[in-house]
C-alpha cells in the first residue's frame, strides 16, 4: 500500500518502504495481484524472504502506472 509493508516471523521483521516508480499511478486495480505473483515467483527461485517481498512490492508497484489488471502486469524487463 501507499505506506510500504512490513514483515515479521518468528526469527525476523523487517519494512520495505514504497517503491519509488519513474511513472505516476494510474491505476491499482490488480496491484494486490500481482504483489502476490512477485512474490510467488520469488518464492519459487528460494531466495530469501526479504528479496521476494522487496521483487513483489516493484511488481505491484510498476502495475499501478498501467489501466487495468491484466495488461498492467510487468514483464521481467521491466523490472530492471
């Protein structure tokens, strides 16, 4: 959301602050979405947690500067 996240587990907790787009929010129809796709991904490469939260606030984050849901979603390259 518009104030970052924040984390906790039983051995850590940490925030993540918003991510700072080049594009103005257009649109967060689908930004949970895709916030969930990032980090599924990102869990799906067994990186550490703090990484795959950090690669899903940039995916919900890109897919606000977008209309819509599905055609807002990043590409990898866009990610870069």
């Amino acid at each position: 959301g518009p104030k970052g996240l924040y984390f906790a587990n039983s051995q850590e907790s940490f925030f993540i602050d918003v991510y700072n787009l080049k594009n103005k929010v257009m649109d967060t129809t689908g930004a949970g979405d895709a916030f969930n796709g990032g980090l599924a991904f990102g869990l799906s490469t067994r990186k550490p947690i703090k990484e795959c939260l950090e690669l899903a606030n940039k995916v919900a984050g890109i897919s606000t500067t977008k209309l819509g849901a599905g055609d807002a979603m990043p590409f990898i390259e866009d990610l870069k």
